[in-house]
C-alpha cells in the first residue's frame, strides 16, 4: 500500500497479467455460460449463434474502450473515473450509480446461483453464506483471493471441456423437433442475455490501483481473456446445440440436460459441481469490482467518506467489502434469481454506454481506439439494453433517474449557505 506522512493513500500494486486475466476469466466464465444459454435460445432461436455473435462484437468495444481508458487512467473506479474524466462528474457518477446497484444486483444472482446448484431447497440460505464467505476472502487481501479464483477456473474450465467432448461426439439431436419462429428483436434480445455472461472483463479495468505496470497489463489482460472466453462460449454453444437442438430453449440447467441426453448421466454431479464453483468465481470477482468502485465513489463523497478507508495491514477497501457484502447477503436472502438478473443487464449496458463515450474523446496521443470502436460500442449498449425484457427495462430506467435525482440533490444542498 502506498503512505503519505505515513497515512494509507492507495492500494498496493501486487497483480500481474496471469492474475489480471484470471480474475477476469473467473468472472467472464461463470454461471453464464451454464443459465444463460437456455433463456438466450429461447428468446433467439435458431438465431442463437448470431446472438452470440453480436454479444461478443458488442463486448469486444466495450472492452477494448475500457482497457484504452484503464491503461490511461489506472485508478480503481473504472468508468466511474472516465466518464467523470472524460464527460464530467454527472457522467461518471452516473456510470458508478449503475454499475454498484446493477452488480450487487448481479453478485446476488451468482450467489442463488451457487444456492440452486448446492442445495436447492434452502438456495438463499447457501447463498448469503456463500457472499459472507467469500466476502471474508476479499477482507484478507486481494492476492489470495486472486489464487483462489485462478483454481476455480482451471476447475471450471476442465467442466467445460468435459461437456464440449461429450456434447460433440454424442449423437445428433432429434431432427424431427423444429425451432420457434424467431426475429431480430429476438436475436438482440438473446445477444443481451448473453451480454451478461461477458461482462466481467470489467473487473480488471477496477483493480486499477491494484495491477503492476497497467498501462501494458490491463489492456493486454483484458483482450486475453476476452478473446479466451468467447472461444469457450462458442464451443459450449456448438456443443450445445449439437446434442440438444430445438431443446436447448428455455432449459434451466443446459448443460446438465447435454450429458443426460447424451448418455452419461454420471456425469450430471460433476456439471452441477462446476456450476456451483463457477458462480462463486463469479461472485468473488464481482465483489472484488463492486467494492473498488463504492471505494472510489466514496473518495468522492457521493458515499459515505467513511467506506474510503484502506485497510493499513491487508491494503484492501474493508469497510467498502464489508458494507457491500451485508448488502449482498440481504439481497441473496430475498431477491428472486431471474429479476436480480434483468436488473443487472440493464446497469451494466448502461455503465459500458459510458464507457464507449469517453473512449470517443481520447485522443491519439491518449491512446485512442479505431473511431468505430467506440460507436459501435455505444449503439450496441443502447439497442440491447432496451431490447431487454420490459420489467428489466423499466426498472433500470427507475433505478437510474433515482440516482440522478439524488446526485441533483446532494449539489443543491451542498451549494445551501
């Protein structure tokens, strides 16, 4: 951690590129890849792999917007600290108010998740044990938890394989069974859905403060596993679609109904195990993301200034992880998964639209990416977020004007004599 007259002033710098790409990949490559396909096909039908498509486009300028704008501002924050940066304190304030309310919202799914997965019948009362657990993970420094979610991946990758090999070498699905109609709005709809399993290179962007040399390690970091990811995405949904077919709509456990079908059934505890251990890689990540932004947030005072504070033995932002993980846990203990997921896609799209604006206004000595990039990036953001399911759009829109409001607010009265 670094001192000033011997106060805490940051965060230590003690990731490197193995273990930015990891913390990236464990929340990229979680229980999206194992929930979101079924409600993706269902919405996108034989369009799904165009869904994907878009997604990873989509995905792909946001990331590369985010590593630009990392490299050149390396604070924790993420686009919190660009928009502010880049389009003024609203804008920044904005993309924070998103990205801590939609994530929170976001790690309590992963936490049902985990609940749905280990012991259906008490799946909230796992999954506040399951945020207060890894919650104290965090508290003890950011390095182990990063060992931590490097063995989650290799674990979960190793699931993936296993069920990509199955799923290929098994038996075509049941030519008879034939697709819904489906649309483009419903492949925009899918790909939005499918946005959500993506998101997570967002974590690296807000370990800012944390990652040795980050104007090379974060962009770098964020590309490889982006590009990782999407190849893993891309292999489970040929898998998929091979074994399951018009089946694949709608499936709550998709990946549990591919080795079934494909006649190995042993196999079914092994998938429901690396769900498990895949959504709390996901939870520990966006934790970690989550955290870091209410402590740049605070730093600011749009929060408490009390949760600004930095641990002067474990270098970390604790009273930020403990506040943010009493949140979770409440939320985990009475949310229903599938709103707790709607909520967040929408925050999230919101959050990268600003991203991709302040990218815009990089300039080449900045670093700036191609002009297209950006665009591309905002329109995606925009088209999919209101592509979304309507009760996941309205409460977004909800959410965000009451944060509006309450930023408004707090510069009225702090200009009061």
């Amino acid at each position: 951690m670094r001192h000033t007259g011997g106060a805490v002033t940051g965060l230590d710098r003690r990731l490197g590129l193995t273990d930015a790409v990891v913390i990236g990949l464990g929340a990229m490559i979680g229980a999206g890849i194992f929930a979101a396909l079924g409600p993706a096909a269902a919405a996108a039908g034989p369009g799904l792999p165009i869904a994907l498509a878009v997604a990873a486009v989509v995905a792909y300028c946001n990331a590369t917007s985010s590593a630009r704008l990392a490299a050149r501002y390396p604070d924790s924050g993420g686009t919190y600290v660009y928009g502010r940066q880049r389009l003024g304190a609203f804008w920044g304030y904005l993309a924070g108010w998103g990205f801590v309310v939609g994530k929170t919202a976001s790690c309590a799914a992963m936490a049902l998740t985990v609940g749905s997965y280990v012991w259906p019948e008490h799946a909230h009362a796992v999954a506040v044990v399951a945020v207060l657990a890894l919650t104290a993970v965090n508290y003890v420094g950011v390095q182990k938890a990063a060992w931590l979610t490097r063995a989650i991946v290799v674990f979960v990758l190793g699931v993936l394989a296993v069920v990509v090999v199955v799923g290929l070498s098994a038996p075509a699905a049941d030519s008879s069974a034939r697709w819904a109609a489906w649309s483009a709005t419903g492949v925009l709809q899918g790909a939005g859905l499918l946005f959500f399993a993506f998101a997570g290179y967002a974590r690296i962007a807000t370990l800012g403060e944390e990652v040795r040399d980050p104007a090379r390690v974060i962009p770098r970091a964020v590309t490889v596993a982006l590009a990782f990811t999407l190849f893993v995405y891309a292999a489970v949904t040929l898998a998929l679609l091979a074994v399951l077919g018009p089946a694949l709509a709608g499936a709550v456990a998709p990946l549990v109904d591919a080795v079934r079908v494909a006649g190995h059934p042993a196999l079914v505890p092994l998938v429901r195990t690396g769900a498990a251990v895949a959504a709390l890689g996901s939870l520990l990540a966006l934790l970690l993301g989550v955290s870091r932004t209410t402590l740049a947030m605070a730093r600011d005072r749009h929060f408490p200034h009390r949760l600004a504070a930095v641990h002067p033995r474990f270098g970390v932002p604790h009273r930020a992880e403990v506040v943010i993980g009493l949140i979770v846990a409440v939320a985990a203990g009475t949310v229903d998964l599938r709103d707790a997921i709607g909520f967040s896609s929408f925050g999230v799209l919101a959050y990268y639209a600003v991203a991709n604006a302040a990218a815009w206004t990089l300039s080449p000595a900045e670093g700036r990416p191609p002009r297209a990039v950006p665009v591309i990036g905002l329109a995606g953001c925009v088209i999919l977020a209101f592509a979304l399911p309507l009760s996941a759009v309205v409460t977004g829109v909800v959410v965000l004007a009451a944060g509006a409001a309450w930023y408004a607010a707090r510069r009225a009265l702090s200009r009061e004599p």
